[in-house]
C-alpha cells in the first residue's frame, strides 16, 4: 500500500478528540516503523510499504486511539533536546519539567565551576538526572527510584548518552526508607518531580495519563503532599551547607510547600510559576 493511502488509513481510525493529534500522530507512527524522519513521509506519499508494516501501523494506530500515548507507543519522547527511550511503566517526561531542568543548569553555571553532584529522586526514565549530567560536564548524579522498570529505563537512557560514569542509577524507598539511601557523600543539589497528584484529582486526568501512565508516579497521597512531607525533613541528611532543594509541584501547592520548607528553616525559599502563571518549581537552600 502506498504511503499517503495508509496515512489516510490512519487518520480515518483516530478521528478527533482532545489530546489527540491525528496528522501528527500517524505521521509520527509510520516514521519509527520505517525508520526514518517525518520529513521521508512527508516527501515519498508514493512510496510502497509492505503488508507487514501496513498491519503494525493499524494495530499501533488502533492503540492510539483507545487513548495509549504516543511515547510509548514509539519508545520515545524529547525531553530538553533529548530523545529518550520511553516504555509503558514509566512517567513521560513532560515539558512542564523543563522549567526545573532549566532553572537548575542557569544555577550550575553561575555557581558551581568546580564539580557539582546532584541527587534525583524518583528518576521515572531519568530524564531529570541524566539531561542535567549530560549538559553539566563536571556534574555527578545519582539518579534514584524504587521501581524496577524505572530503574531498566533509567540505566538504557544512561547508556543512550554514554553518561556510565556519570550518572549512578541505585533503588531506594522515598516514602518508607528515606533515611538509609547508600549515598556516600552529602550533595550539592537534591532535585525531585515526584508523585504529588492528590489521589481524588487522578480520576479527573485525561485519559492518557490516568489509564496508561503509572500510578505509582502520580498518586501522591490524600493532599498529593505525601512525598514531600518526606523528603524535605531528610533532605538535610544527604545536601550539603548551602546546597539546594529543588522540587517539581503542583499548579497549586506553593503556598504549602513555602511552609514545609520554613518549618525545615530551609533559605531563600522561591517558586517558579510556569507560562501559565501556576505554581511549577520550588526551591530552597540549605543553612
Ligand atoms: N505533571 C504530571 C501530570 O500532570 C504529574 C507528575 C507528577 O505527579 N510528578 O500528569
């Protein structure tokens, strides 16, 4: 079947719905069966492709339109310029993290020109850690999660930017073990995105996210508040004198978080809010 036939094909499963990008989406689908760019597609419409890929092509075009997202249908998702590998059982990055990624690097550079070492906590694919130490030259990181398919994602995508000597991918337990991490030194930074969706609010998610995307990585308890009760109070254990913590959040738990970042006598406490005007990042500096 022709190219432009089979992306028709496509367009006429997926119909219209929010979230759903039906010219893209196909486009995007056919491009990681054939291996090629989108724009190949865009430019051999007449190009004859094989039995074989037309059936791929409808089963993952089928799946996308019971509402699978993208990422992990392609095993893929850019994340700060780079392509991760992303599968099933594990968050996909979002953009919206970018914002902390970004504030981070901006503090790298203005100070820390010697080596700097970075703590991530709830490494989900590892995106955090691993475009941090993949930009940061001189950065060490350890890249933590308790999840055993976060972990295999995390240490492919350390292999994917060859940051092996990098970047330190090890299990641990935030919620129950926070105080005994196997961390041999005390860090300059401690970055998290983790779980903080108020358990209600879960079912009121788009579909992608509340049907496909790991629970485990959204549900931050009762008031979406659970792991930062956690971490903030053992931050101090493993961030060095004047080290930062820096923290992903919800549209609207910055007024929360100020206060657990005081009653922490946590300095210079701030929130970035995001395009939108919504709380996004937190941050802090240790005494
Ligand atoms: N930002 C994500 C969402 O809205 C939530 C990520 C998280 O809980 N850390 O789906």
């Amino acid at each position: 079947m022709e190219i432009k036939k089979l992306l028709e094909l496509g367009l006429n499963i997926l119909g219209e719905r929010e979230y759903l990008n039906g010219p893209l989406d196909v486009i995007l689908i056919l491009s990681y069966l054939l291996d090629v760019d989108k724009s190949y597609i865009y430019t051999h419409g007449d190009r004859q492709v094989s039995e074989k890929i037309v059936d791929k092509f409808l089963e993952l075009t089928q799946k996308r339109k019971a509402g699978w997202p993208m990422a992990y249908l392609i095993n893929e998702k850019e994340f700060y310029g780079l392509n991760f590998y992303i599968e099933e059982g594990v968050l996909i990055p979002r953009p919206d993290t970018e914002i902390l990624v970004d504030y981070i690097l901006n503090e790298a550079i203005k100070n820390y020109q010697g080596s700097i070492s970075i703590l991530d906590l709830g490494s989900g694919s590892g995106c955090i850690g691993i475009a941090l130490a993949y930009y940061i030259k001189n950065a060490k990181v350890y890249s933590i999660d308790i999840d055993d398919k976060a972990l295999e994602v995390t240490r492919k995508n350390v292999e994917r930017f060859h940051l092996q000597d990098r970047v330190i991918v090890m299990r641990g337990n935030i919620l129950e073990e926070i105080n005994s991490l196997q961390i041999d030194e005390k860090v300059d930074i401690i970055v998290s995105n983790p779980p903080y969706i108020p358990k209600k609010d879960i079912e009121q998610l788009q579909i992608e996210v509340k049907c496909f995307e790991p629970r485990r990585a959204l549900d931050g308890g009762i008031d979406g508040l659970d792991f930062y009760k956690k971490i903030i109070p053992a931050s101090k254990k493993y961030l060095k004198s004047g080290g930062m913590l820096i923290f992903e959040i919800g549209y609207d738990q910055g007024d929360s978080l100020v206060e657990l970042f005081e009653s922490e006598n946590y300095e210079n406490i701030n929130v970035i809010k995001d395009l939108q005007g919504l709380d996004r990042v937190i941050f802090g500096t240790l005494p």
